[in-house]
C-alpha cells in the first residue's frame, strides 16, 4: 500500500508496555488453545470477557518497555489505516445524511483492561461495542503470518478496516438487532446469525478499500489479491480443517473461505454499502 504522507488517527489509545495483572484460577490461553485462528477477525468479545473473570483489573506501566522498531512502524501504519477508515466513512455516511462517529483504537500488550473487564491478546483483534472500540495487540500479524502464512500491509489493513465494520454494524443498529437475536436462539441459529454478521464486516472493510484507493491512491498491484488470499485462509472450514481434519459446519461463525473472499472483493468491486445486506437473503445464497 502507499500511505507516504496520510495522517494518523489521534483517536488512539497506546497502552503498550502497561501489564494487566492476573489473578490465579482461570487460564484464558488455557481456554482459547485454538482461539487465536478460529476467532479471528470477528470475535464476540462479550463471550471472551465472560471467560476472563479471573484476570485482575489492575494495571502497571513497565518503564523498561521499548517498543521494537517493527513494532513502532506497525503502530504507525496502524494509525494511518485507522484515519483512513475515519476518511471513508465519514463521507459515507454524509453522503447518505447520517454522522459517522468513529470508534477508538487502542494498542496493547499481552493483555488489556475494557470497560467490561479483561481480554488477552491470544483472542485476536476485536471490537467491543460496550465502549466502541477497537482492540489490537500488534503481535497478530506476526501470528498471522506464521501461522497462516498471511502477510502484507493490505492483510494488516483489512484486519483493522473488518473491526471497523463492526462499528459500522453497531452505528446501524444491526450490531445490536443481530446480538438480540441471538441470544434467542439455538445455538446453530445463532452461529448462522453471526456468520452474517462477519460476512457483512468483511463487505464493509472492501468498501473501504475501494473509497480509501480512490481518495488517496493507496492500492498497488496485488494489493486487493493479498487481501482475497488472507480471507481466504480465515474461512471456518479452512480453519477447521488444517486443526481438527474436517470440517462442521453447523459450528461456522465467520463464514467459509469462499465467502469471505467474495464478500470482501464484493464490497471492493461495488463500492456501495447498500450492496451489503447479508441479513435479508437465504442463509445458503451467502
């Protein structure tokens, strides 16, 4: 990607280098052995939260911490990417009469203090729409690329831009409806509801994909193709398969590889968000 001077998101909260502190008992690794690549991208971090009771809520700042040199650049590009989120959809949403309020982004370590309790770093990136922010440990795209093989700025960036749909979802409302919905329904029912849910945000980070490369000609060649590749290895049956050697897809909650991909080059291609109504279709024309 070309982001030679885009401006930073100030709407970023770095907590690196501050330790939560972690009560004896529940071990969240422990729990989430597999979590880091079946949860990714999308994860309900209410679910989490439940699991992590037994973490502490206190925090200290670690003066010895210095961020590598890998790591500063990520946060940077982490901020660039998260401006250019803010870019798009305020415009979109002005275009349509609304007002775009963007979410916060907050860089971590390890673990993380929200405002429902503690996460860890080994559930992946996530949203929380208890307090509209993004959360990110910046060794996940380390992980990404070793133990998915998914590497590039375009796979980083889609990443970020997915959470964002989430709060795009959560600005809509459909956040809350779908949640409501599954909290009401069988558990088969409900993971169908969240696949709708991750197709949509993967709908919505190609849509800013297409708005941002047209605003700031931030796409290079194979940019789009990184991303359909990376989407393509975060399928459920994908993931399922290379950890269990089969697939079951009553328990799918992000959606196949093929319709990640498609739903992602589906929101690049058209640009329009209106194109992304994965709600009122039948759950096998996803």
């Amino acid at each position: 990607m070309n982001l030679n001077g885009r401006r930073q998101s100030s709407n970023v909260d770095d907590r690196r280098g501050i330790s939560v502190g972690r009560a004896g008992g529940l071990s969240l690794g422990g729990i989430l052995i597999a979590g880091v690549l079946y949860l990714l991208f999308g994860i309900n971090p209410e679910a989490v939260l439940e699991q992590t009771g037994a973490l502490t809520q206190t925090a200290t700042v670690d003066s010895n911490y210095t961020p590598s040199e890998e790591d500063e650049a990520l946060a940077v590009f982490s901020k660039q990417i998260l401006a250019g989120t803010e870019d798009v959809w305020t415009s979109i949403f002005e275009a349509n009469g609304l007002k775009y309020e963007a979410p916060r982004l907050v860089l971590y370590n390890d673990y993380v203090q929200t405002s429902t309790g503690t996460a860890s770093a080994s559930t992946g990136p996530f949203y929380s729409s208890a307090d509209q922010t993004v959360y990110l440990d910046l060794s996940f795209f380390s992980s990404m690329k070793k133990q998915i093989g998914a590497d590039g700025d375009f796979a980083y960036a889609y990443v970020i831009a997915h959470e964002v749909g989430h709060h795009v979802q959560y600005l809509l409302g459909t956040l809350t409806q779908a949640n409501k919905q599954m909290q009401r329904s069988s558990q088969k029912e409900a993971n169908r509801i969240s696949v709708r849910l991750e197709l949509q945000a993967d709908f919505y980070a190609g849509v800013w994909a297409h708005h941002d490369n047209k605003m700031f000609g931030s796409l290079e060649e194979g940019d789009l193709e990184e991303g359909i590749a990376v989407a393509s290895k975060i399928g459920d049956d994908y993931l399922q398969k290379k950890a269990y050697g089969y697939a079951v897809p009553d328990s799918f909650n992000h959606g196949t590889s093929e319709q990640r991909a498609r739903w992602l080059k589906k929101g690049f291609t058209t640009g329009d968000p209106s194109k992304g109504d994965t709600f009122s279709i039948s759950y096998s024309e996803l």
